[in-house]
C-alpha cells in the first residue's frame, strides 16, 4: 500500500503542475465508482455529501473518525487518486490538523482541503493567519515525515463569507491569505464561491496560478475558468444536492400520481450497479457483530 500511495501521490501532483484539472467529489464509494468510470483521473470527497449521508450537517457536525472511516471506503473503492476534505482539521491547534493529516495517510488519500473558516460557536470567523499557517506547516511536515507528497489546498472562506467592505478588500485579503499558505507548505489556495472571472484573473496573478475554484450553479463552464488562470476546478457537493433534488422528484411524483417517469429519465441499472464492483476483491472480513465490514478493494 505505501508504494502504490506513493505513487497515487506522485500521478496527483503531476496533474496539478498540468493544470485544468477538472475533479468531481463523491460521498460514498458507489459515487466514486461512477465518476471513475466516466473517465475522471483524480476524485476528490464533499465532506457536506458525506456528512448528509450520516444524517449530520456540514461543518464538522460529523467527527474525524466517522469521516475517515468513509473516505477510506472511498479510496479503497477507486484506482485512482483521491483527495480527502477534512474541513478545518477537526480541532483547531496544529496538533489536531497533523493527527487528521496522520488518518488521511493511513486511509491512502494522497491530498486533503483544509479549511481557515471556524466552526461551531464562532463560525462564520476566520483563524488567524499566523495560527492557519502554522497548521498548515504541520500538516505538511507530517505528511513529509510519512513519505507522502501530499497535495495540500489551502481554502480560505474570504469569498464564502463576503468579508471585507468591497471586493477590493475581500481580494486583498485573500491574496494576503493564499500567499502566506503558500509560503507555510500549500500546495493551491482554495477560493470557494469565487467564480468571477476577472477576480480569478487578478488573483491568479498575483498566486503564480496556483488557484483552485469550486463550481456553482449558473458560474462559468470550466473551460472559462481555466482560462482565467484556474488550476483546478472542483464541484463539492453540487452532485449530491443534485442527487437530492433527482430523488425529491422522484418523492413528489410517486406521492402524487404513483408513477415514475423521474425514475426513468435517469435510471442506472441494477446490472451497471453490480459492473462497478465486479472487479474489485470479493475478500470479507467479519465483524465481531458478525456482519461483513467494508470490502478492502486494494
């Protein structure tokens, strides 16, 4: 595992330095599966997906452990390289962030997103830049000493939060922000909710291009924003909301009128289900419950 690791890690960040790197996020191993087969080369996870799965929301609700055991499940369920969002780290002191970085590893992720925004009581703050960088910095010396390049994105929640008094303040302080993690061990500074293509071109510049964006509803296509200096462009949860929304349908139309017309406009298919695992290993182990625990794929 720790050569293969190694060299998932390796495959990852070469498709970085590329660029235009187009990565969707699942929340479960059948998603993965599915975005595999489609042809992507790289997956990354939604800690909201994963978080409604469990019956929590997003934003730490669900812990460190529940969260790792599920991207575990995803790791193992894929060939390709998978980047673990593991929110703010669960905990806020560097310890936390390299004890969460240490469960990543173990996983066989090969790049997680780590988050300046607070959580719980004081949420919608920021950490402090010194403090952020110094998790940062831990993150990545633990992933070092383990013998994982991992790929760090550094997101910061200046955009997500609309901080500052105009976006010329909110841009300062993101550049501010991105080049001090750049500096502390990122490998990319995230940007969620900024998809303005002239705010990516101004930020781009400044952070050599080492930007990473997450598509919403009604932003501009990938393309246009690679164009503008993008490095990576992910989707986040906006597959599993979507998913939400399909099986919404499905719930009114089988209330209302009994049919399933929803149903079949998008039906998979029992047997396309059972195609994305036939590959895998069929070794079991038994739980001391006596139940079968997650297949290890790998």
């Amino acid at each position: 595992m720790a050569f293969e690791q190694t060299s998932l890690a390796a495959r990852f960040r070469e498709q970085h330095r590329a660029g235009r790197l187009l990565l969707p996020n699942a929340w479960d191993a059948a998603s993965a599966r599915v975005f595999e087969e489609a042809g992507f080369q790289a997956i990354g996870t939604t800690s909201a997906g994963i978080a409604y799965t469990q019956g929590f929301q997003d934003g730490e609700h669900l812990g460190r452990d529940s969260m790792i055991r599920i991207v575990t499940t995803i790791v193992r369920a894929v060939s390709c390289p998978v980047t673990a969002d593991i929110e703010g780290g669960y905990g806020v002191s560097a310890a936390d962030v390299a004890q969460t970085i240490d469960a990543v590893v173990d996983a066989g992720a090969v790049g997680v997103n780590l988050e300046d925004g607070v959580h719980g009581p004081a949420a919608g703050l920021l950490i402090d830049i010194d403090r952020q960088c110094a998790r940062i910095a831990a993150a990545r010396e633990l992933a070092d000493r383990r013998g994982v390049g991992l790929v760090i994105n550094a997101r910061t929640d200046t955009f997500l939060l609309n901080l500052g008094s105009d976006v010329d303040e909110r841009v300062a302080m993101t550049l501010e922000r991105g080049k001090a993690y750049l500096r502390s061990g990122a490998d990319l500074v995230f940007v969620p909710l900024l998809v303005d293509t002239m705010l990516v071109r101004r930020l781009a510049g400044e952070l050599r291009g080492l930007i990473s964006l997450m598509a919403l509803p009604g932003a501009p296509s990938a393309g246009e924003l690679f164009a503008a200096g993008a490095a990576r462009v992910s989707i986040g949860q906006m597959a599993m909301l979507t998913t939400l929304g399909s099986i919404k349908q499905i719930a009114a139309e089988l209330r209302d009128h009994g049919t399933w017309r929803s149903i079949e406009r998008t039906f998979y298919g029992f047997a396309e289900a059972e195609a994305l695992f036939t590959h895998r290993s069929a070794v079991w182990e038994d739980s001391p419950e006596g139940y079968p625990q997650t297949p290890p794929y790998k």
